[in-house]
C-alpha cells in the first residue's frame, strides 16, 4: 500500500496546486468573469493526470480516489454546497484518465 500512495504522491501534489492555486488566483486579481470555468479546468486536469498516471504506472483506482479527496476541502472553501456534485465527475474524470492510460501503456509493450 506504501509505494502504491509514493505512485500517486507527485501527481497529487501538482493536482492540488491547480485545484488550490487557480481560485486563489482568481479571486486575488478579482477575475470574476472567468471563474465560472475553474471547475471546467479542474476537470481537464483531473483527466489529464489521471491519463499520465495511468500510462506510466497502471490502471491503479487509488489515483482517483485520492484526486477526489483532495478536491473536497475546494468545495468549502471556493464553492458553495451545489459543487459537491464536482467531487464525483473528478472522480469518474480521474478513472477513466486512469484506465484510458493503462490501455495506451498496455498496448505499448
């Protein structure tokens, strides 16, 4: 289970930095007209890692598991309570990057 989470540590942090930093950006230089895509975003880059992880480790569910978590603490602090809906679709987002890479690694070989 360790070097199944180490896997997943890298790209975690670098999800947590775009689901963290882009509202925070947002907010500080008050682009409020734009906003309304950051979830838009989230989504790409929970597919998009979860595709590169997939494709350098394996179809392993674990990644989207924890991209979901580490999107909950968003939704309390830059949302409001309709965005839980968001902590599912990263999930699915993730998985399917996940699975999607695991293919394109498998046919690699």
């Amino acid at each position: 289970m360790k070097d199944r989470f180490e896997n997943t540590l890298g790209y975690l942090i670098f999800e947590i930095i775009v689901f963290f930093g882009l509202p925070t950006v947002m907010l500080v230089f008050k682009l409020r007209a734009i906003y309304n895509f950051v979830p838009i975003v989230d989504l790409c880059v929970a597919l998009a890692v979860g595709f590169t992880f997939g494709r350098k480790h394996g179809g392993d569910w674990l990644m989207s598991i924890v991209s979901a978590i580490a999107f909950i603490p968003c939704v309390y602090i830059f949302y409001n309570s309709t965005a839980w809906i968001y902590v599912f679709v990263i999930l699915l987002f993730s998985l399917l990057g996940v699975f999607i890479g695991a293919v394109f690694r498998n046919r690699g070989r």
